[in-house]
C-alpha cells in the first residue's frame, strides 16, 4: 500500500523541451497528513508562461498554481507551514513577496527567501515551493 500520493505526474521531456532532460517528477506529493508542492514559476499547468517580465505577475500565476495543488491534495492555502521564495534580482523582492503576501494574508508560516542567480528557464523571475498540512476533519 503505498504511504504517499503523487500529484500531477510529468516528465521532463515534455516540460523543458529545449534540454535534454529525461525526468519523472510530480508537481506536489501527499504524504501522510503533509503536502509538499514542487517550486512553482509563472508558467500555469498548459506550459503557458504568464507575466513576461513582470516578476509579481509571476508570482501571481505561481501562487495560483500553489492553490490548485494544495485544494487536489485535500489541503488549501490556510494550512502552508514553510515557504520558499527565490529571486532572479533582488530588486523584485518587492513586487514578489507582496503578491505572496496577498494570498497569505493571516496564514503566518515560516519562509525563507534567497536571491539566485538563475532559475531554470531565463524567462522565470521568481519561483516558490510550499510544504503544508492536511488538517483533521475536526479542524478544518
């Protein structure tokens, strides 16, 4: 019986056409009463990049995804315990963590942020991951 739940399966093949890569990753993995979600970019589940070079409208595709994710695997935005944000600047850190803030406004997890030096396309400005819980029945 298998002790987890992957969310969205995919290969890499078809998600990074321009590398040679050959990969079988999820978007999120449930395991037990936990959820932990892949770093999110702008590109919404179509391959469809959003936000051009418009780190907060990145984030806000990234966070859309972040949602969808968390609602498939049973859990929601109000029970993310850690963030992970990284940036491609530091100057859209700004524009990043106030759309971040926005669809987090009163869940108060603990985050970390990091400036990169890239991301694994050029056109992704931003990216976060998540790891959040699945509430009892009775706290929810």
């Amino acid at each position: 019986m298998p002790t987890h739940t992957r969310i969205r399966m995919f290969n890499t093949k078809e998600t990074y056409p321009n590398q040679a890569l050959d990969n079988d990753l999820c978007q999120a993995v449930r395991a037990g009463n936990t959820v932990y979600v892949r770093g999110q970019v702008g590109t919404d589940f179509n391959g469809n990049l959003v936000g051009l070079g418009d780190p907060g409208a990145q984030a806000k595709q990234a966070m859309s995804n972040v949602k969808q994710l968390l609602e498939e695997a049973g859990s929601d935005l109000n029970h993310i315990v850690k963030t992970t944000t990284y940036i491609t600047d530091p100057r859209f850190r700004e524009p990043v963590y106030r759309e971040v803030g926005d669809w987090l406004r009163g869940v108060f997890p603990i985050s970390t942020g990091l400036v990169v030096s890239g991301l694994a396309q050029p056109e992704w400005l931003m990216e976060i991951d998540v790891i959040a819980v699945i509430p009892d029945k009775e706290e929810a």
